[in-house]
C-alpha cells in the first residue's frame, strides 16, 4: 500500500483510508463481519481508519462505531502500532436524525467518552470537529479541543463541513491537521470554495467524504458515461475509477471510502494503483 504524509505531522499514512460510518448504521451487518473487514483492510495495509461518535443508530447506540474498531483492533494478530483513527464529535442522533451541537460541555463530555471508546490507555490520534454549530462561536466549540490537547486525551486536531475563513479562525484556536469535507462527483464544491486549494497551500490532510455519492447515489456512478467507460477500459470497478479521480485532484486528498463487506475494502484497495491520465481526469470533470 502506498503511504503518504498526513499533512504535516511527519506521520505516514495508508493512502486511502476505511471509512467505518457504514457498519454502525441502523442497516449495519453483524459486529463480526464488520471486524472481519477492518481486519482485512489492515492485511491490505490500509493505516488510517476514520469515524465518528455519530456513527450509530441513535443517542442511545452513541459511540458505536469508535468501540466497534478498538474492538477489531484490539484483536488483530498483526502490528497496529502504526494505525491512525480520525474520529469527530459535534453531532447528535436523536431517533436516528442529525443534528449539530457545539455546545462547549457537550463537547468535553463526547471527547471523554471517545478516549475511554478507544481504551483509554493512549491519546485519541486525531479528534475532529463535526460540523460548526451556529448556536456557538468556533471560538467556544474548539477550545475544548485544545484543553484535551494539552491534558493529553487528544494527540491532532481536525475540522470537518468548514469554510476557508472557519478554518482560519479554527487554527487560531488549536492547530489543525485535517480537513474533512463532502466531495465527490456530484459536489464538487471544494474545488471552487477555496477549501482544497487552502488545505493544499497550508499542508493540511483533505479527507473527502462520501466520495461515492452516499447510500443514494452511489450506484449512480454506472449512469456517468465517462467513469463508467474508463472502468471498463482499465478493467476496475467505477468506484476504482472515482477513488482514482480524487486522488489526481490533489496531493492533500486521503479517500477514505466506507465499507460493510470484505470485497468493498479490497476493491477500494486497489484504486491505489489506478493512474488517470489529465485527459481522463478532464473526461470525469466534463462528465461531472
């Protein structure tokens, strides 16, 4: 697997990351076939695993998903001294909705929570914020942050659903490692919102999120004439094809695509050895 500098923490990293958010769902599959895929994605030398406290069924399922990969790797038989797990909190489940809580003490709360999910024995490596909540200054909402920063329960610091000028004010607050914002060929926005070009110019790690589209639209991606005829003519799977895309757009971009099932992961795996040509890359955008 092809490694790469997560911003600019001297720390390397797998190239494309297992995104955890799909085997904590209400539609999760069972909790053993689940660690069987972050197992695997761990033999294919994927070293960047990325979560959330959000990633459940409700508020009463919280955290599921960060126990879920302690859990697998806490019982892997391989090295995992090298992994790296972005988490976040700031959102809320309730009845299985989505909202936005900044709130400061909320915040202290979840990050506790997140470090004892992890085992509680070693900082959480990065924690990032979930979305800026407009109830609470970014001022509030991060400074959490820095104090577990310096009281050792956070090692990084990220944000995620942030403009330029939030990210700005955020890393005036604590320093920022990584951005995580929704791209894909459908929004494509951080090509035009500045945010990829800043977190390119300033070393920061880019992680795009739902790279496939979602739950909705990822098998949508058979229906773009360009990705569809560029997967057959390279022999790989549209999604290959998608992960590849993104990775051309920039060296500050980490994919990290979700997986429920072994052959998802594997697949998302060997994208790593997909080159796109810039007149395939034009094809995609055109198409796009």
């Amino acid at each position: 697997m092809e490694t790469k500098e997560l911003g600019k923490t001297g720390i390397l990293v797998s190239a494309i990351g297992l995104g955890g958010m799909p085997m904590s769902l209400s539609n999760r599959p069972p909790e053993s076939q689940s660690i069987e895929v972050i197992h695997r994605a761990l033999d294919l030398g994927i070293t960047f695993i990325d979560t959330a406290d959000s990633y459940c069924k409700d508020e009463s399922d919280k955290h599921h998903n960060e126990r879920l990969i302690h859990k697998a790797l806490s019982s892997y038989q391989g090295d995992v001294s090298q992994v790296i797990v972005a988490t976040k909190g700031g959102l809320m489940r309730p009845n299985g909705s989505w909202t936005r809580n900044g709130n400061p003490e909320h915040l202290r709360q979840t990050i506790r929570v997140s470090f004892e999910a992890f085992g509680g024995n070693k900082p959480i490596d990065i924690w990032q914020y979930h979305a800026p909540d407009p109830n609470y200054t970014i001022e509030e909402s991060l400074a959490p942050a820095k104090e577990a920063v310096e009281a050792g329960l956070i090692r990084f610091v990220g944000v995620s659903n942030f403009s330029v000028e939030q990210i700005q004010r955020a890393r005036d607050v604590v320093d920022i490692v990584s951005v995580q914002n929704q791209y894909s060929p459908w929004e494509r926005q951080p090509e035009t919102d500045g945010v990829l070009k800043y977190c390119e110019k300033e070393g920061l790690a880019f992680l795009p999120w739902s790279p496939f589209g979602g739950s909705r639209r990822h098998q949508g991606l058979q229906d773009i004439s360009a990705i569809a005829q560029l997967a057959k003519e390279k022999g790989v799977s549209v999604y290959a094809i998608v992960l590849a895309w993104l990775r051309s757009k920039s060296p500050a971009i980490l994919p990290i695509p979700g997986a429920s099932k072994i052959s998802s992961i594997e697949d998302s795996a060997k994208a790593i050895n997909v080159k796109l040509s810039d007149q395939e890359v034009q094809r995609i955008d055109q198409a796009t």
